[in-house]
C-alpha cells in the first residue's frame, strides 16, 4: 500500500464543472452524462440504475468481499409551488435546508419550455415601504416568493410565460476558490466529494497500483431526498465508505482542513469494523483527521441499510462550513480525503469472510470486552478487566 499523488488542479477543474451543473434532486440527468463522461475519459467501466445511479467498477485481485465508496450527484432546490396573482412564483424546497439561505438566491426555474432566470426575496423586500417589518417578518418558504425575469403582473401573465406548478428551480452556486485555497460555494454537499472521488479514481488509474479486491465506485441521485444508495448497490459489495460534509461548527469536533471520520449520524453508529480500520488507515499514514458525532445529520449509508443490505458502513467527511447554506471547504481537506480514499482501495477487506452473507460463529469478529461478562454491579470493575480483541 502506498500514498498516491492526487493532482489538486484536477480536482478543482472537475468541481468547478460540476458545480456548474445544476442538480436539484430529481433533476439530475445532466451531472450524471458529465460523471459518465469523466469515468470513460479513465477506461472505468460503470452502469447506469433506471433512474441513473452510477456503479462504476475497479478490478481487483479478487471479486469478493468487494468493497463500495459512495457519493451523490444530487443538490438542494426547490419547486414552483403555486403561481401567485402578484405574478410571481411561491416555492417548496427539495430536500431539508432553510429558507434563510434562500433569500437572495438567484436561480433558474425550469420551464418546459425554457429556463427561466428570477431571485427569491422576502415578501417585504424594501426597506423603503416595510421599515422594521423587513426585520421582523417570519422567516420560513411561505414567506419567500420568486421574482421571475419577466414582465408577469397575474397568474395568466406567468402561464403566458410557461410558468407552472411542478417546475424545478436550482440555485446559483456562486462558486470562488480564493488564492489561499479556501472554495465558498453552495452545492459543496456532495460535489465537492464527488470530485474527490472522480480524482481518486484518476490517481489510481494513473499509478497503476494492483487493489486486492473489486471497488465500486457508486454515484446516487437522491441523497438529499432519502432514497440515496438504497437501489444501486449488488450483492457481492460487502463494506461501503460513504462521502458526504463534514459540519464545522461549535459544538461538533470536525476537521476545518482535514478527514472527519463521522462514528455516528442520526440514524446511529457505523459499522464498528470498518470504521476502526478507516481510523487505523488515518493513523498509520499520518493523515489530517477527527473523529466526530452528527446529531442531524443522514447519509447514503442510511438509505443502504434501510432497503435491506447487510453491508458494513462507515461515514468519511470533507470540510464543510455552513452545511446546507453558503457552504465552504479548503483543497486540503479535498486532498486529504482522495489520500484516504486511494489508501482504502488499497487496503484488504474488513473481513474475508464477508464473502458469504451468512456463515458460521467461528471467526466471527470481536470488540474490546470485559474478561469476566458477568460482573457484579455491587463491586467496581478494574481496568485489568478489559482486554483488547487484539491483546
């Protein structure tokens, strides 16, 4: 296992792309032709769900156990919710994010005919006609409304202009990368991982180094809505590392420059295992890293588990200041994640028994114990009670 050159100028050229792409949930089509294109441009097979998840394929040595990484295409946005008579537009958003971060937003509305630019506003946006009340008035998607960029007085003038209830709107990135290598941007969840992964995939390639089993790059298209990787996984994968933010923030331990290796999320602990071994590859090569704990926080790994696959799962996070909001992250912590990444596609499955979805209790995997399980809770454990599973 070595340390692969990751080229950050890759990285920033297909995050910028990406980005560029708008992507709300549901509205994915184009960013998935640009991955697809990305991966042919590496001779990495892949094969599109119905829906156009990506499973991408890296031979190994062996088929099995394989191992999966996972990021999502998919973005925040919105939705025309009704056309008003004031001719502008009223809108629910795609995926879990406050309306405080829409305000302001330029964005696209796409027509079936056309799209369409406009600016989300508060609905007292002069300060010239509301005084206090634009600082008083109630902050949430009933009270933001859409300006289109067009001459629209009514509801029939909006029809005219092929306005309707269902259109998909994506919000401007406003995407910089500063000359100190700090990216401000929305959209950071996940295309900032997904260009780590694509610049993984490129490190590897180029290098040539042999992996010991089959990895699966996976690519889903509804994260931000739920469904995530819960259709595109097979039954060989055995172990998936999932790429998502990391939350930079008081109270929370992540990294503003390097990994954060999430132990648990909103839907409960990883899997012990795997995490242990993305901590153990961290450690042994001298990564920037942090352990951390999401309280409202939901992953591909979530969606996975929940349709049923009995797969390990282990969160890995790049820098994200400002989650679900005008995001930023740093090219460090881009890069420090691909390291991990190319490190872990290198490493041997967590358990090669993992192969086979059942199996006997012999060799089945243990934790640090105590020697004694029956203790008695009237007399105090000492600490030459605890044994490691290793010692």
């Amino acid at each position: 296992m070595k340390q692969i050159k990751i080229d950050p100028d890759y990285t920033k050229k297909v995050l910028a792309e990406l980005i560029s792409i708008p992507s709300p949930s549901g509205y994915t089509d184009q960013v998935v032709h640009y991955v697809c294109d990305k991966l042919s441009e590496l001779g990495i097979p892949f094969e599109l769900t119905r829906r156009g998840a990506i499973r991408a394929t890296l031979k190994g040595k062996s088929s099995s156990p394989a191992k999966s990484i996972v990021a999502h295409l998919d973005t925040l946005g919105a939705m025309v919710k009704s056309l008003k008579s004031n001719g502008r537009l009223s809108i629910a958003p795609i995926g879990h994010w406050s309306s405080r971060f829409a305000e302001g937003g330029r964005v696209l509305i796409f027509t079936e005919k056309e799209p369409k630019r406009g600016t989300v506003l508060p609905l007292k946006a002069s300060g010239h006609t509301y005084n206090e009340e634009i600082d008083t008035q109630e902050t949430s998607w009933e009270h933001i409304e859409v300006r289109v960029d067009e001459n629209t007085e009514s509801v029939e003038d909006l029809k005219k202009h092929s306005f309707e209830v269902g259109d998909f709107i994506a919000f401007d990135p406003n995407f910089e990368i500063t000359p100190n290598g700090f990216i401000n941007s929305r959209h950071l969840d996940n295309k900032a991982g997904v260009a780590s992964l694509l610049s993984t995939a490129k490190s590897v390639v180029d290098s040539g180094v042999d992996l010991p089993t089959n990895a699966h790059l996976l690519f889903t298209i509804m994260e931000e809505v739920g469904s995530g990787a819960s259709a595109v996984l097979h039954g060989d994968v055995a172990e998936m590392l999932s790429i998502d933010n990391s939350t930079v923030a008081p109270g929370q331990n992540s990294s503003p420059n390097g990994i954060t290796v999430a132990i648990k999320d909103s839907t409960g602990p990883f899997d012990y295992h795997l995490t242990k071994h993305v901590l153990d590859l961290c450690k042994e090569n001298h990564l920037n890293y942090s352990r951390d704990v999401f309280r409202y926080y939901r992953c591909d790994a979530a969606s996975a588990i929940e349709a049923g696959n009995d797969i390990r799962t282990a969160l890995v996070c790049f820098a994200c200041d400002a989650s679900h909001g005008y995001e930023r992250t740093h090219i460090d912590s881009l890069q420090e994640l691909s390291k991990l990444l190319s490190l872990y596609l290198q490493s041997e499955a967590v358990s090669e028994r993992d192969k086979n979805p059942l199996n006997e209790l012999s060799g089945f995997s243990t934790q640090p114990i105590v020697k004694d399980p029956l203790i008695n809770p009237e007399k105090p454990v000492r600490s030459d009670q605890y044994e490691d599973d290793e010692g």
